[in-house]
C-alpha cells in the first residue's frame, strides 16, 4: 500500500503518513522505528525534545533502508532559540540522527513570552540550514495565524508546514486555513485527542459502518482533509492498522458527522501556543 505525497511550497514532496515517536521511551524508539519501516512508514517524525533522536538514526540502520527513502522530521528544542544555540543543538540532531541532512526542521514552539518574543531571529537560522543544504525544508510547529502574519511580514521564506494540534474535538480551523491560503501544508499532532476521541458514538457509528477501527476512521477524516498526520504506537498490530487507511474513502455525510465534533478551545488536549513557555 502506497502512502500519498503532498507538494510542499518548496518544490519538494512529503509524505502525508507518517510515524511520530512523541513519548516513546529511548529504549524502546529504536525498535519501534525499526518496525514502523518494515510496515511500509517512510516518513519519521521526532524532535531534540522528545530525547530521541538517537534512537531514530539506529532504528533506520537497522531496518537497512536507503536514507534517501525515509523522510526525517526534527524540531529545534525550546531552549536552543537563541542563534548559536540553535546552531548547534542542530548540529547535534545531524549527528544523533546519523545524517547529513533532514528532510524537514521546525521551529517547535513560538514561545511569544520568551526571548523578548523574538522567534523571527530564530527562523532566519533556519533559512540558514535551508541554504546550505541541511535541512531540506524548514517549518514551524505549534504557531498561531499572528505568528504565520510576522514570519510572512519580516522574512523571506513561507514555513513549508505548521505542525499543530488538529483533531476532531480541536479542529484548529482559523490556523489551517491561513496556512492553506498560503501554501504551508498542515500536518496534525495529536490526531486522535490521545485517544480520547475514539469512544464517541459519532466515530464508533462510522467505524461499524466501514467495518473499521474508530482509530482509522479519524486518521481517514485527516487524510480527506489534507492533513499530514503522525499515529503513534509501539504495537506492530497498531501500526499496521493506522498504516491501513488507504484503500477506503469517508462520504461527505461522514466527513459533516465528524466535522460537527468540534469543540474549540475546550478541545485542546495540549498547552495552547500563545502562553505556553517551558524550556
């Protein structure tokens, strides 16, 4: 089964399903990798935070494919925003990642209370790592459409994505359709609410309907939407599962059922953007 790629603002493609290694434990991220790309994943989604990236680069050795055929996604860690910090916390992901290169790098939070609210420095360092040909693509993770409004004021270079938190209960709207309006693809964390989502009637009502589990119900609903989207799991049977969502469609009766699910700000199953400032 084939994974769909989306065209990037850069020129480039990525693919729309990935597998994303938030809250795996080290010793246990390398075999997950391993797993996830023997499944048929290629596109790997972790960042310096997550204190894995490690574990990523072995997982991708040992499961013997081609670099030039997995999708690396990393994100410069809160504390790193000043330019030299940046620099070399990037630096230090290349060589944890074992690479020369990564696909995509982002800017993981805006933290507009920190650094004098200054995340504009920090991403003209990533245009740096654009130019010289270590981060293939750069992005942002987690910024709000003041944030997009200020890059696109004050830089050169639209974010290729902006990762945020997009699932039924917190749909995030007004920031993906900013973004689609200026060609930054949308990739979702927290697709399934941490799970949350999967024990409402209105998804268990479709998942009987298709014979499906709720959880590829949800994942299909992102992919009808445009959405890149990271399903997280060190259960081989589960990564199948969430990898099996290409070969059946949601009608738009479906798509309105689960579009109806949204709750705003009650939604959130993380800290929201414009006061979150751990470092």
């Amino acid at each position: 089964m084939s994974v769909p790629e989306l065209d990037l603002n850069d020129g480039r493609k990525i693919p729309q399903l990935g597998f994303g290694v938030f809250q795996i434990p080290p010793m246990e991220t390398a075999k997950a990798v391993r797993e996830a790309l023997e499944i048929g994943y290629r596109h790997i989604d972790t960042a310096q935070m997550y204190g894995n990236e490690a574990e990523v680069g072995q997982g991708i050795r040992e499961a013997g494919i081609a670099r030039k055929r997995v999708f690396i996604t990393s994100k410069l860690n809160n504390g790193h925003h000043e330019p030299d910090d940046a620099r070399r916390a990037f630096e230090q992901s290349l060589t944890d990642l074992d690479t020369d290169y990564v696909d995509l790098f982002l800017i993981h939070w805006p933290l507009p209370t920190r650094y004098g609210g200054d995340f504009v420095t920090t991403w003209k360092v990533l245009e740096e790592f654009r130019m010289n040909g270590h981060a293939k693509s750069i992005g942002v993770s987690n910024f709000q459409v003041d944030h997009l409004e200020r890059l696109a004021a004050e830089t050169a270079t639209v974010p290729a994505v902006n990762q945020i938190e997009i699932h039924p209960f917190h749909q995030n709207r007004s920031v993906k359709a900013w973004g689609e309006s200026h060609g930054i693809v949308t990739e979702a964390w927290s697709p399934i609410a941490q799970g949350r989502v999967l024990d409402d009637p209105t998804i268990d009502g479709i998942a009987d309907r298709h014979e499906r589990s709720p959880a590829q119900i949800v994942l299909r609903w992102h992919v009808q939407k445009g959405n890149v989207v990271f399903p997280k799991s060190v259960s081989p049977d589960r990564m199948r599962d969430n990898f099996e969502i290409f070969d059946f469609d949601l009608s738009d009766e479906d798509m309105t059922a689960i579009d109806g699910l949204e709750r705003g700000e009650e939604g959130r199953t993380g800290p929201n953007p414009d006061i979150f400032d751990r470092v």
